[in-house]
C-alpha cells in the first residue's frame, strides 16, 4: 500500500512541477508522510520483529524520495534532514541534492488498494469515534460491528480488507 502511495506521489508531484502548479505539492507530500507515520507505521508495528529489514526498508525509501521531492521547494530544510540520516544510516551521497529526480513505476501504483485504504481508515475512524462515544475503549473487544451501505466501494473494500477494520476496531 505503502509503496503504491509513494509512486502515485511520485506521478501527481512530477505533473505539478510540470506545469508550475508548485503551491499544490506540500500538501501532497503532507499526504504522503501522514500515510506513512499514521497507516503504514501505525499497521507494521507488529510486523517489525519478524522482518525488521523489509519494514525499514520501506520507511528509508519512503522518507529518501520524499525528501527528494520536497528539496527543490525546501531546500534548506531538506538538506538538513538527509544529512541527519546520512550519518544515521551511513547513506553514500554528500547532498540530498545530488540525487535524480525520482521517477515513478506503474507496476507499483494499485489505485483500487489505495481507495480500498482509504475507506478501511475512514471506518475505523468511525468505529472508534463510536466506540468513544459510548464509552468502550478499544481494550475491550466487541462480540461484532455492522457497517450498513448501498456504496459498492465501501461493499468492495470491506470484502478486501475486513480483517483489517476488524483488529484495529478489536471486533472478534
């Protein structure tokens, strides 16, 4: 998901830059890192004991090539934090500057599982706000959650991802 995100990015960003429309990439980039620290992060946690090196791995590749997008906007910034992870992780290049522009790949993007994410993420929102509503922490697990809809992408989601609206709701 992850990394399907990142080169849909990747894609939107090139095309802004393109044609000028320079005012609209933060937010992209904004999209993209709150998807990685509140999705992707948030939904590896238990993952990263057993492949620690895959986990990782994504996060470094995620974080590089959104540091390369934003250099040319930011660019003092930018050069800040690769140098903080260039003595971190031991990277090779002296400057975030010095890199490509990073380029997308097709085979990576899956616009169906991003949607699918995003309505997953919007109903566990919903789920826990009235989880919270009702005061029932999600310590407590529920015997089962119903989701009423006529939308055939919420419908397709739920089939696709159900198992993970249910343990991030602890629904059994």
């Amino acid at each position: 998901y992850i990394l399907s995100r990142l080169h849909s990015t990747i894609k939107q960003v090139t095309e802004y830059m393109e044609v000028y429309q320079m005012d609209k990439v933060p937010k992209t980039l904004d999209n993209l890192f709150l998807d990685l620290s509140r999705t992707y992060i948030q939904w590896t946690r238990d993952k990263i004991n057993e492949k620690p090196e895959v986990v990782l791995g994504v996060i470094n590749e995620v974080v590089l090539c959104t540091l390369k997008l934003l250099s040319i906007l930011a660019p003092f910034v930018s050069e800040k934090m690769y140098l903080d992870m260039k003595e971190a992780f031991d990277l090779k290049e002296e400057s975030v500057h010095y890199f490509m522009w990073p380029k997308y790949d097709k085979k990576f993007i899956d616009e169906k599982l991003e949607r699918n994410v995003s309505i997953i993420q919007d109903l566990i929102q919903s789920s826990l706000a009235a989880r919270d509503k009702v005061s029932i922490g999600v310590r407590w697990p529920l015997a089962k959650l119903t989701v009423v809809t006529t939308n055939k992408d919420v419908k397709d989601a739920l089939k696709e991802l159900k198992n993970l609206l249910l343990s991030h709701v602890n629904i059994k």
